[in-house]
C-alpha cells in the first residue's frame, strides 16, 4: 500500500507531456487523493527529483514502483 513519505519511481505514464526517456521520475509522495466522481480515482501526488509536482494516476494506465 502506498503511503505518504515513500519514495516512488515512475515507470509508465498515460501523460502527453511528461517524457520518461528525456527524465527520470523519481519522487516522494506529498498527498493521496480519492476522487469520488467521474467513475473514482486516486491522486497520489508526488514532489519529483527534477523539481516537477504532479501526481500519478493509477486508473489512467500510470504505472510505478515503490524504492522505499
């Protein structure tokens, strides 16, 4: 289960704009968000290495692995 404080690597993104080959994508979550409409998913919202801030979608097809 994924808490707040892990340390998170992520490996595939349904994201247009975020390029894995060009960046690595390695973070610690800061926040994990349910959300109840649209069908319901989770934001599990992440301050990355590289200084990006965004979270990933489980649902979507985003795809990472817990480092620590």
């Amino acid at each position: 289960m994924i808490e707040i404080g892990n340390r998170v690597k992520l490996l595939k993104t349904c994201d247009p704009y975020t390029d894995l080959e060009k960046n690595e994508y390695i973070g610690t979550v800061y926040d994990i968000n349910h959300v109840n409409f649209d069908g319901g998913f989770t934001q599990i919202w992440c301050k990355w290495d590289n200084g990006h801030n965004f979270a990933i979608i489980p649902e979507c097809d985003d795809i990472y692995e817990v480092i620590t």
